[in-house]
C-alpha cells in the first residue's frame, strides 16, 4: 500500500514554515506498512487542491492532507475534495454541537463562522476532534481513501492515533516497517560509516541511514517485512554486530538521549555531580537537568566567565590561572576537582575553552577546550580542538564532558576520537584530518 | 513570476530528513519577487521525477529543483530531465577536470562514479559547485527555466547566490517582496492580535503573519510591490502603527534574539550581570553567553538546586528557605541578592520554580516560577505559573528572566502580561484565562 502527504496552506509557501506534520504522518504510516511516495505542499487555492488530489489518486490508494479545515475563508481542503469527488457537503448539526460545547466550556460562544467545519461530505466518515474544533473526515471513494486532518500539529497527531490507525491498520499490507536506532558519540561519522559499512552493507534487506550532527551520529536501520518476528531477529543481529565494532562509542539503543543515558548511570551507581563551566556558560547543568528527576544526582554548578569568579566559586588558584592561562588543562582540572570539592558531589566536571568568534591565539586557536572530570580515583583531562562556530563548539564541548561521565561509567578509556560532521576535531597543535 | 520548488532523494520520504532548502530558496526567489506556489518531495524514481517535472513546468515559468545530482545510481535528477526535454547527455571534460581538481586538492584519487555527474543535457549552462564535486544545471525549454542544485544545503545555497540569482534577476519581475519583522515577548498570542489586527487590517497590501513560540512571538509584515521607497515607506509606517500600540513588548525590529538585545543593553548602559538559577539550571548564563562578546558583561552565575547550593554559593539563609520554601518570591530576592553581592555585578538575576513533571502541589503547581532582578536601586520580584511541559517552563521562565532586565533598562514596569501560544501563563494561586 503506496500513501501521497498532501499540506495545504498558504503560510507553508512561505520562508518561514516548513511542514512536519508529514514527518509524523510518514513515521506512522511505514509502522503501518504503508509507504510514502510523495509529498505536495500547495497554498489556499481551490485549483491547486484539487490538481494535487486528482493526480495523487490517480498514483496511489491513500492520500493522507493536512490543513485547510478551519473556519476561515482560505479552508478550502473541504470544498476542493467534496467537489472533485461531486459529493453534495451537508450541514452535520452533530458536529456544529461539539464545536458549541467546545466554546462553552471556555465561556465563549460560537462564532458564526465556525459553522463551516460542520459541512460534511455525503458519505465520509467524521474524525473527532479532541484538541480543537475542526473535525477531520475519512472518505472512500473507488479504490481509495482520502483522509483530511486539520493542520495544528496537537490536533493532528491526537487525531492520526486515535480516529485514523484504528480505520487502516486492518487495510494495511501485511508488511511493516521495523526500526532499529544507535545513537553514537566520539566517531566522526566517516570514520564510524568506515567501520560498520562492512557489517550493514552484508544486511541487504536493512536499509541503513546515518545523521549526523555535532557530536552525535544517529544509525537507522529499518527493514520492511510481513514476518516481523524474523525482522526483529535480523535487526537485532545486525545491531549486535555493530556493537561488538563500536561498542563504547554507542550511547543507546533506544532513541535516549545523551544526557538521558547519562542521568541513568549516575542514579544506577548512586552518585552526584557538579558542574564548574567557562566557556559552555551553564549547558552542561542545562542538559544535566533537562532530564525529569535530575536533582537527585545533580547538586549545582557554577558559570565561571571571569577569572575572578574560577578562584571565587571554584577555588582556582590565581596562581595557576596566571601560569597556565585560564583555557589550559591545568585549569580544567582545577574547576573540575574545586567543583567536587566545594560540593561534595561524588564527579565534579570542569569545562574551559575559546568558542569564539574571537579570543583565539596560535597556540590556542578558537575552538581549543579543556574538560576535565575529578571522582574520588582521581581526575582525567582532556583537551580538544572543535570546529564550527561559537554554538557548535559550545555544544560539542558539552556533548564531550558528557560522554566522558558515561565512559567514567561503563568503564572505557575516557578519550576516544571526537568531532562528526564539519571537520574532525583535533587535539591541540595537533593537526586537522582532511575531510572530503 | 511563479516559480515550483521540487526537491528529490527518497531519505526526503522518510520519517528522519525533512526539506530545507525550500525554506532559503523561497525566500530568495521571493526577494527578487517570484512567488513559490507548489513544493513537491518525490523519491529518487526516474518516473516519479518526470512526472513532476512535467506537471510543474505545465503550471510556471521557473522549476528549482534540489537534489539527484551525485555520483551514485540513485542520482536520477540529470536523466529524468534530458529525457523529458528529449535533450542529448554530452560528457564535459572541463567538469571532469574540475572534479578531478577538487579530489586532488585532498590528495586522493577520482572514483570512477564521480565522471556520472559530468553528464550535461545538451544545450545547459553549468553552475559551478564551490563547496562540492556535483556541479548544477540551468536549462532552458520553451518557455521555462529549469535550475538543478545539489542537496546539500551548503553547497545549494553558495551556488543558489552566486550562479543563480545573477541569472534570474534581469528575468524576474519588477515587483519585489519587501519584509519587516518585529519580535514580541510578554504577549499572548491572541491578546497580541487583538491589539494589532485593528491597525495590519487597514493595510490591505501588507501580509500580517504571526508566528509564536513560547515566551515569544515573530510578527512578519510582508508586500509585495514594484515600488521599493513606497514599500518600505508604508512597512516603516505600519510598524510605527504597531509599535505605538504595544511598545514596551516589543524586542527588536531587525530579527535581533532577546539575548542579543539584552547583551546591547548591558553593554551600552555599561553594567555587568550575574545569575543564580535553580529551575532553569544554568538556561538563562547560557542564553546570555551565546552572544559573542558576553564576557564583557557577564560575569558569572550558580545553578544552585540543591537548597544546600543556594545558601553556599548565593548565600540564600536556610532559616529563609525554611520558612517560605525553595520555591517562593523571598528565596527568588535572595538568589537575586546573593549573587549580586557575590559577584560585584551590577544586575543579578534570581530564578526559583517548579518545572515538573513532579513536585508541584495546589499551592505550587508545575510551572510555577519566581524571578527577581536584583539592581543598586532595588530588587524586583515576580511570580508566574508557566503552562506546557518541563522544557517550555524552563525556557519561558528563562526567557521571562531576560525580558525583565530588557525592561529594566527601557524603563517600562517590570512586569507586563505573560505567556504566549498554548495557554496563558497567570499569576500564583490566580485563575488559568482560557484559550480557544
């Protein structure tokens, strides 16, 4: 079963929306088994609807649209569907009555216009609409099935689970999607597809996607079968294999993010952690905390800019600020173990460096980060070069003092490579890898 | 002008990869005044592709079209379109050397594949790809343009500006699109529009967009006119209009970040400025540092979550804390204080709250956040419960806590109404005003 994603909206011809609701649309649907062959955003223009459905239909047996429901005089997906299918549209007083009650139990009543999303084709199936006013509509017609959902993401997403899985999944094909997800940190994504290409590219079946971002790698595998016990044998076989590769540079199996994975090994090993930051000014507490239940393991940080406030809040000797300058290894392990010290947090993490735009010298380029992180066996360091701007460098420094706490953790060696895509990162005066 | 956008690669119809380009490539064509009207995602399928390209050049006079122009079997864009316009493919040595050159240039040797994307209908103009091996294609046909660009964002937009536009200015129309963007912050989205649709509404030539996000709102003003000094004349007019009508919430008229703003202010009125968070957990140091140049007046902050943190590092009394709570205006003044003192900083910021998902009670439900700016002349104090999840409290208050030290320096009242799309944010204990 082949499905076409029809957005209908003016405002997403614009520079400043792009439609995602099809990303969704298109995750559902494959779990489904159903493929998607084509995406067509047009504006409000009854014409243009029209056009866009009547070729879709012609190509495939499921044309899922969003947008254009409203009450407004530009909702037009209502109009244009009834009329190229010439299905007459009908007042449904059941539908002008949960938009009434919608708008009481906000203590307002209904504008007139608001009528127009009660208009029904003759014969199509009403979707409800928990999270707004405008109803979605199901209807068949020869071999195909049209859906209309309304545009708002919350509406739609709440609508697809509840009114329109139920209605396809018996039609769906017997096949379905299967996915698999690695989320890898420490690689640059040319040396991680180097290393498993060999394993993946034996799965013929799988269909292998790496993303990259700054310093993190998703790998997808999905595979589409009607025997999904056999898929899922085949999936985790293959993950396996590419664990057994890369293995203390995969963070998770399952769609966790970093500073998920993170906040369970320090709640599984009963420990806390404390944050002295320069240069990444409070992203790595930020991520720290972003984790619900974090301030069980996280006890506080400090954002130490000014040398000043790294001998203030953190206990960095001036001194040594004045020997080894304030982005230097030295001083990384001095925040990291003042921070530990000051807090009685079991790791302390100590972050300092030049993000740039400017600050940069020869011998410490823009770029140049110290991480440091002190635990009761002592403390490692580790110093990097980044590339990108002043936002990529922040984040991958952070990403960095992260993935050195979970290597704490399961026990790797604290370094690893480092950098994805835009260029490997270095260590520093060391030299730039090339990157094609 | 009309102009159909298409973009081509089948990791475009997965659920992972959304089309960007679309979003720079129409604001592009619309500044040299050509107006995007369909957007169409097909996967990399000969057929597919031609019968897109077919329907689009039936409907416009341009198609800009992404992706498909690689090395690989599945780069089908170059042979779905000579096909199409029954054009010859002529191998081109100058690319050939071109991309040889470029292989060179990283020490490595051509493969083999790379001579697919020396492939040139008949007839074309080759655009030069800078920043990658597949170089684009400008084709003329009829009454048609056809431009070719590569997928990747970096090398589309670099050939985009210098290869395309050049060509398409003397063709495009003297009609332009002229935009003016204002952001709001302290503004519900409806009540925003309530008190400024009576004014955008009177300018029947100037297209009002309003796009929230939490704790902020993009007002685009956009019209399209051959007139450029008229056009700019009555944006400069209307935004007056509106500035006149919601001054103090206004940010910025240039695109400029709250951050960014609240950076000028400090720099300009030369003060410096120290945090100390609990809720938001270092948010609000980050935000303010990824402004480059922040060093000068940031000086540093705490994320304190612990109520041992607040005492120790912003010197919050535990006997305070104990009598009114981690979570209250007086510990909100003494974070704000505390930190100030600490620092020498001319401004600190004080941020306390519930970001959930647990830990509210009736009295102090999720979202519930007290924020003090603490100056030589007073510190200020305000409560807010911050509707949606842990996340968007935390960015809301965040973005709250920048918004009064703006207001502290234009000298507006320190508080204004709050809260944007998805529900307003209301005072402690006060009533939720609902949202339709």
């Amino acid at each position: 079963m082949k499905a076409e994603i029809i957005a209908v909206g003016s405002e997403l011809l614009t520079p400043d929306r792009a439609d995602t609701n099809s990303l969704f649309l298109t995750e559902r649907l494959n779990r489904l088994g159903i493929e998607v062959t084509r995406k067509s955003i047009v504006g409000d223009n009854l014409g243009s609807i029209q056009d866009t459905f009547r070729a879709a239909l012609e190509r495939v047996e499921l044309v899922v649209a969003s947008g254009g429901l409203g009450p407004t005089e530009d909702d037009l997906t209502r109009d244009a569907v009834a009329e190229l299918l010439r299905l007459r549209l009908v007042r449904n007083e059941g539908v002008i009555r949960a938009i009434q009650e919608r708008f009481q139990s906000f203590g307002r009543s209904m504008a007139e216009n608001n009528a127009r999303q009660a208009m029904v084709p003759e014969g199509a199936t009403i979707l409800e609409n928990k999270r707004g006013t405008a109803p979605g509509l199901w209807i068949e017609s020869k071999q195909s099935i049209i859906v209309l959902l309304p545009g708002p993401p919350r509406e739609l997403k709440a609508m697809f689970q509840s009114e329109v899985e139920p209605r396809l999944a018996p039609r769906a094909p017997a096949s379905r999607l299967h996915h698999h997800e690695l989320r890898v940190a420490g690689l640059p994504e040319s040396d991680l597809d180097q290393r498993i290409a060999p394993i993946y590219k034996t799965y013929a079946d799988v269909e292998t996607t790496l993303l990259a971002s700054p310093g993190e790698i998703e790998v997808h595998f999905r595979i589409w079968s009607a025997d999904g016990a056999e898929a899922e044998r085949r999936l985790d076989e293959l993950e396996r294999h590419v664990a057994l590769a890369i293995g203390e540079f995969i963070i998770s199996t399952d769609g966790e993010t970093m500073e998920q994975v993170v906040g369970q090994l320090l709640t599984a090993n009963h420990a806390t952690i404390a944050t002295a930051e320069s240069c990444t000014a409070g992203l790595v507490a930020e991520r720290l905390t972003r984790v619900a239940g974090s301030s069980a393991y996280f006890l506080g940080g400090v954002v130490c800019y000014s040398n000043e406030m790294k001998t203030a809040f953190a206990g960095v000797p001036a001194a040594l600020i004045e020997a080894h300058g304030a982005v230097s290894a030295e001083v990384a392990r001095s925040l990291a173990e003042g921070i530990r010290r000051r807090t009685g947090a079991a790791l302390g993490i100590g972050v300092t460096g030049v993000a740039g735009p400017s600050g940069g010298t020869p011998a410490k380029p823009i770029g140049t980060v110290h991480i440091a992180l002190a635990a009761a066996g002592g403390t490692i360091e580790r110093g990097v070069v980044f590339p990108g701007d002043r936002e990529r460098i922040r984040w991958q420094a952070a990403q960095a003092a992260l993935d050195m706490v979970r290597r704490h953790f399961i026990g790797a060696s604290a370094l690893g490579t480092s950098g994805t895509r835009g260029g490997a990162a270095r260590t520093p005066g060391g030299k730039t890898s090339p990157k094609a």
